[in-house]
C-alpha cells in the first residue's frame, strides 16, 4: 500500500522493523566518483530521501560523503533518509555477512541501514575478489552455501540491530517462494528489473498479497535506445499529459504499485525526475498494454551484472 497520493512524499510501509520506504529512490549505478557524488547531492537536493547502493559499485564511500555533507547543508536528519545497500555475491557464506555488512556501515559513514538486501541469489567463491573466475575465464560458484544459509545470516544482522530491514535482489519468484518460507524474518523488499517491457506482473501480485514491496530498478530501461523511453505510447502519453517520457516512464511504476529506483546524474534530470504525479487512468491503461517483452539486464541469470552505465 502506498501512503500519500502525492508520489514525491509516498512511503511504502516495511513488512518488519519501523521503516518505511520512500517510493522514488536514487540509484548509485555511476562509474566516475566525483559523478557519484555531485549526482547524490543533487538527488537529495531535488528531494529524493531513498538512497541505493551496493558494494559492487565500490563507491559507498562517495555515496556516504556526499549524504553527509547535504544532509549537514540542508538541515535534514539521518532518519529522514532511507538508505540501503546489498551484500554482494562473494560474501555469502554466513561468516563473510556481517563482517560485509559492518565494511559497508564503516565506507557509507553510517551508523545503521535502513535496508540489506542480498544483491544476487548467485554465490561466488568467497573471498575479496569480487568476480572470481577461472583461468578460461568462467565465473568461480561456491557450491558450499546455500541461499537460506545466508538468508540466516542475515535475519541475525536484524536481531542485532544496526540493519533494520533485509530482502532479495535480482531473484525470480521461484526463487522467493522457498525462502519466503522458511524465513523467520520475511523479505520486506525485493528489487527487480522492471518497465512496461518487463511489468514482472506476477512476482509483483505475490508481493503485493505477501506485504513485501517490489522495487524496481531500471524503470527508464537502463536509459537504453530504442527501449521504453522511446517507446511510441509512452511519447504519446508523454505529449499528451505535457510530462517527458521520463516522468511517465516513473509515474507509471508508482502507479501501479512498485517503489523505484532511478539514477539522474545532474542536478536538472534529478529535479525531472523527482516531479511526477499519477497519470490519468486511460494513460496508465495504455502503457499497461503495452506488449513488447524484454530484458535488459542478465544479472538474473549469472550473478554477473549484466549491465555496466555507459561511460563505465
Ligand atoms: N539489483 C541489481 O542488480 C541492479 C542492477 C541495475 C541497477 N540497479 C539499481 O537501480 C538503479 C536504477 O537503474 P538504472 O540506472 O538502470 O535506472 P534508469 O533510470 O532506468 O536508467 C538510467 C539511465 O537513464 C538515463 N536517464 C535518467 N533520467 C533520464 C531522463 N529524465 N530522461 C532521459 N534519460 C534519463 C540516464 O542517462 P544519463 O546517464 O545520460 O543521465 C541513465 O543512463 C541503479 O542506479 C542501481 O542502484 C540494481
């Protein structure tokens, strides 16, 4: 259920802990650091209050300084802001989780997180190396740990209380089901790929009747061209309701039900992409309709991600 009907302020309740999550995030998907973090203070400046990241990205750091001087700047308290970031595959056996976690606090400059989530169900060779492979070049699996086991490991982070709240990434509903299940502490989020060439419709219905919000990344389609900014209903609508295609791109994702993470790197895209409201119901039955399928990002189906920002 989504608080508010102004999409800028709406919050998703968490399904454990006493978080909610604010509706439009900002993503940390950016290569170059000093873009990293003239983007994270012009997010925060445009009023995004949701805050992404993973150690993959190696620039929680960046992230963390950038939140603590605009905070500082504007005035605004650390629990005004959510944040989370993902423990990445070579640290899945349940030993390397909370050590991964505290690294993690240690680099943002944090003192808890408001959101852990599991970056990929794929677990790789443990170890500092974050994409081992063999001599031909093939991904190095850790066959010795399963996904449960480190979803054990991480209910613990939330016993001991500097993690507030834990979920899945990149994980099919097949995936889910078991460890929904078996879990004493249930997944409050799970982050996908997802836009109206991948609605994800059926593991957003699960979440949905299971209270665990859907968090979509990549809701523009990573930016890609031809791919849903381009898309001919989404121009049209666009030009119709007098928003960029950008803007409806995210007003849909609210609308039907899913938080969302978007990555702008300047100032001006930000403040475009924080200023959406609903669209009206025929636009949004429109680009529900929709047919093209596809998938951007392979993530699912290695662990590897798929997909590096351009520029990278
Ligand atoms: N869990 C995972 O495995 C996973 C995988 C991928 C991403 N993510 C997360 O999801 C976040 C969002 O994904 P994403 O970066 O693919 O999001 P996205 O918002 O779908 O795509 C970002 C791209 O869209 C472009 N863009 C942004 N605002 C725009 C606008 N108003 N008009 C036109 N183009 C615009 C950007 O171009 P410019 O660069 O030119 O501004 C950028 O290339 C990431 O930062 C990351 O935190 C998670």
């Amino acid at each position: 259920m989504i608080e508010s009907s102004d999409f800028r302020t709406a919050r998703m309740p968490l399904n454990h802990g006493t978080g909610h999550m604010p509706v439009l995030g900002f993503g940390t998907l950016i290569p170059d650091a000093a873009v990293t973090t003239s983007a994270t203070r012009g997010a925060l400046e445009a009023g995004f209050r949701h805050f992404d990241c993973p150690e993959r990205y190696r620039n929680e750091r960046e992230v963390g300084e950038a939140l603590q001087v605009g905070l500082a700047a504007a005035g605004i308290a650390r629990e005004d802001i959510f944040v989370t970031t993902k423990l990445w595959n070579s640290n899945h056996r349940p030993e390397r989780v909370e050590p991964a976690f505290e690294a993690s606090l240690d680099r943002l400059g944090l003192s808890y997180l408001d959101l852990y989530l599991i970056h990929t169900p794929f677990a790789f060779q443990p170890g500092d190396e974050q994409d081992p492979r063999d001599q031909n070049g093939n991904v190095l699996y850790d066959n010795g740990v399963t996904l449960l086991d480190t979803w054990r490991a991480m209910e613990s982070l939330v016993d001991h209380g500097s993690c507030r709240a834990i979920g899945l990434s990149d994980i099919s509903l097949n995936e889910l089901f078991p460890i929904y299940e078996a879990a004493r502490i249930k997944p409050a989020v799970v982050q996908v790929e997802s836009h109206p060439y991948l609605p994800e419709t059926e593991l957003l219905e699960f979440c949905k009747e299971k209270g665990i919000v859907f968090l979509a990344f990549a809701p523009l389609g990573h930016g890609i061209k031809p791919g849903p900014l381009e898309d001919p209903v989404v121009l049209a609508v666009a030009a119709r309701v007098g928003k960029t295609p950008a803007q409806v791109l995210l007003a849909w994702a609210v609308q039907r039900g899913t938080a969302l993470l978007t990555t702008p790197r300047t100032a001006a895209r930000a403040r475009e992409n924080f200023d959406i409201s609903a669209l009206p119901e025929e636009a949004f039955n429109e680009i529900n309709r929709i047919e093209t399928r596809q998938r951007l990002n392979e993530v699912v189906k290695t662990g590897v991600p798929g997909f590096i920002a351009h520029g990278a």
